[in-house]
C-alpha cells in the first residue's frame, strides 16, 4: 500500500521515513500514526533494513496530535479508539535502532515520538514542548513519563504544567537530546549516526537496545542482572568471535548477524 502521510525510502541499510503532512506541520492524526507503525513493522521486518531513521520537515518534526481531528471527540470517542494507545505500544516492539533526526517544532505527540525513539538529534532550531496544557488535556503519548525520565522532574513539570518551549541548547544541556548540530547538517549528521549502527552486528546492536531500554523498568539490580546474562549470551556469537579477532588482527570487523 502506498502511503499519503510519511515518505519512506531505504538506502544503505537505513529505512529513512519522513513524515509528510506539511500543512498541518506533520500534526499526527490517526492516518499518519497508522501509517507510520506500519511502516516501522516493515523495516523491523525487512532484512535489507538494519537502522531506522525518522524525521520530519526543515520547520517541523510534528506540532503534536492532529488538534482539528480530536477537537469533536467525545470521552465515549477517546476510550473507545484507546486514541494513541495502539501506536505507543506498538513503537516499544520494534527492535531495531530508531533515530529521531528533528528540526523545528517537536511538540505534543511530536516531542513524545521523538522520545519514544532510541535517540534524538537536534538540528539548532528545535523546539521541544508539552503544550497540551493550553488545550485543556495533558500528554496523552508519554510526555508526563518519558520527558521526566529524560530531564528530571522539575523541567518536566515546568514543561507540562507552563507549556513552554525548550530550544535545542536548553534540551541538549537537560539530557533530552544526544547531539545538536546546524540545520543545514541535521541530515549528514542523522544519517552519518545512522550508517555507523549499520555497520555494527544486529544481534548485537538490538541487544544494546533491549539492555538500555531495560535500565527503564528495572531496579538497578535487575537491570546489570540483566546486562550481564546478555553480554555472557553475545559470546554465543560468531560476531562477538569476529569483533574480536578483527581487532587484535587490526582490520575492520565483517559482521554477518550470526
Ligand atoms: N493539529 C492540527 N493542525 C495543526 C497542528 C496540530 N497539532 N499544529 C499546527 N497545525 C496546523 C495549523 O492549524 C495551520 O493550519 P491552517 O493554516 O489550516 O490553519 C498549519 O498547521 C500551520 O500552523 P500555524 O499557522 O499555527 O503555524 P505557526 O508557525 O504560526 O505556529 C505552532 C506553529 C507554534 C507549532 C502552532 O501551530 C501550534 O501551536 N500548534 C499546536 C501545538 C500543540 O498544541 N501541540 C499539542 C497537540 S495535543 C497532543 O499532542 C496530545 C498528545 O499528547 C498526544
């Protein structure tokens, strides 16, 4: 099926999926939330694919939720579609690496989406926020937990609660994002990140994944529980032996994911 809402386009083992609703400023409504889990499960799948990369347009990643389709909805409504439900557990199973590459405005669903990726780069006119508070409702796709994980409680209350704005610097220096870089490099540097995870072993790189993602709903404890019986399982690997041997032959390791 040919999508409406998103562009994707494979090259070099990296998925790139652009959201396209530029007249809306890629405002997620269900179309495009639809579309872009099912175009996340297809490069999960696809064995041509080993990094996801997703972003937006130059003035925004997503302005959040799509306001005019919620406006008219009713609690009966809301509860009943589970509205963001289905796309927020469905993006915690895709198990390859996922980069968030955002440019401009991040906010609402936008700055939740850019959250539930793996890693965020920031071109320097981004602008993450929580606004929904002005809309009458709170985040509805992460933003109360995953922006508190990511910067603490006090900004993340500060966020949620005035509905301000934070530019890329301040989201740099809180933790929110991995790296900021101009605009006009955004891409290079997105992509640059990008081909290094493809070079790496997939097994080893969604299991990385799965142990930081594992820091999130664990005891420290269970965590390097955790850590430590999947770092024992990669010696189970012919790319742990490879890795291994290509450094101490000082060459490049040629990974097969076995
Ligand atoms: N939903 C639907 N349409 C949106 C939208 C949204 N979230 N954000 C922007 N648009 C539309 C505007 O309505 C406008 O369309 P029209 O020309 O047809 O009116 C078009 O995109 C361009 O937007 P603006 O004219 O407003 O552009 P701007 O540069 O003046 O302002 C902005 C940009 C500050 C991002 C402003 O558009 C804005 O505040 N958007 C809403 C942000 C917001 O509140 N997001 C949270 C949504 S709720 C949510 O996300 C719930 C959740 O947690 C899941």
């Amino acid at each position: 099926m040919a999508f409406e809402t998103i562009i994707v386009e494979i090259e070099d083992h990296v998925a790139l999926v652009k959201l396209n609703r530029p007249d809306a400023l890629n405002a997620l409504n269900q179309q495009l939330l639809g579309e872009l889990m099912q175009a996340l499960e297809e490069a999960d799948a696809n064995d041509k694919v080993r990094c996801i990369l997703l972003t937006g347009s130059e003035k925004a990643f997503a302005a959040g939720a799509d306001i005019k389709e919620m406006s008219s909805m009713s609690f009966v409504d809301v509860n009943a579609s589970n509205l963001f439900a289905a796309f927020g557990d469905g993006i915690q199973r895709i198990r390859k690496p996922v980069i968030a590459a955002v440019s401009g405005y991040a906010l609402g669903g936008g700055c939740e989406l850019a959250m539930a990726c793996d890693f965020i780069i920031a071109s320097d006119t981004a602008k993450f926020g929580q606004p929904e508070i002005n809309l009458g409702v709170i985040a509805g796709m992460g933003g109360s937990q995953r922006l508190t994980r990511a910067v603490g409680k006090s900004k993340s209350m500060d966020m949620n609660l005035t509905g301000r704005f934070m530019d890329a610097e301040e989201a740099e220096r809180a933790g929110l994002v991995s790296r900021v870089v101009p605009a006009k490099k955004m891409m290079e540097e997105a992509m640059g990140a990008a081909l290094k995870i493809v070079e790496k072993s997939l097994i080893t790189a969604r299991t990385a994944k799965e142990a930081v993602n594992r820091s999130f709903e664990s005891t420290l404890t269970e965590g390097l529980l955790f850590e430590r019986r999947v770092f024992h399982a990669l010696f189970a690997t012919e790319d742990q032996k490879e890795g291994m041997a290509a450094f101490m032959e000082k060459r490049q390791a040629q990974f097969r994911d076995k």
